[in-house]
C-alpha cells in the first residue's frame, strides 16, 4: 500500500463520513495497533496515486513467495510496476511474504 509522510492530526481537516457498524468493526480488526482511521487515510491515499497515475510500488519481486496465472475481472493496478491490467486480460496472482494475494501484470516478475 502507498504510504504517505504522516502528517500530525492537529494539521489536519475533520471530516464525518458514516461507516457501517460492521465495517468500522471490520477496519478496527485489520488496523490493529495502527487505529483504523489511520488505516482509511492510507487506503484512501493509494486509491487517489493509483487513479491519478502517480502509483508507487511498495513491493519488490523477492515479497513474492509464489504465483498464479490468472484473468481479470475487473480493472486491476500491478503491485510491483503499477501497469494498469484490464478486465478480461492475462495476469498474475501474487502470494506475497506477508500471505496477501496481489495483482501483478504479465512479466513483472521477470528479471
């Protein structure tokens, strides 16, 4: 995920968004130690760099523990060259060393 320098809450704009119950639970789970508003601002920040085309990469090709041929679904971002994959074309599912699954373009592993 793309990480931003963080910026010290007392410089920041409140803003209300309204949240299921179940998702903030389910946010709260993921985030852990991190607080899960933190946790919507980073997944927030990589929406915004992956739409705008300023995506940066926090993977490297040794955090790939296996892969799989696959086909999108839908449009995917490659995790390791930030290439947009289209639905209905050819990809690759990572299983990176934290155990995640990610969307990687054809030839993004290659040397």
């Amino acid at each position: 995920m793309y990480t931003i320098n963080r910026t010290p809450t007392t410089e920041m704009e409140v803003t209300s968004i309204r949240l299921e119950r179940d998702l903030k639970e389910h946010l709260k789970k993921l985030a852990g130690s991190q607080g899960y508003q933190a946790l919507i601002r980073d997944v927030l920040w990589n929406y915004v760099q992956q739409k705008s085309g300023q995506f940066r990469p926090s993977l490297t090709p040794d955090q790939i523990r296996a892969s799989v041929a696959a086909i999108a679904q839908q449009e995917e971002t490659c995790a390791l060259t930030g290439k947009i994959i289209k639905p209905h074309e050819r990809m690759i599912l990572g299983w990176t060393t934290t155990g995640e699954m990610v969307p990687l373009s054809e030839g993004s592993l290659a040397a």
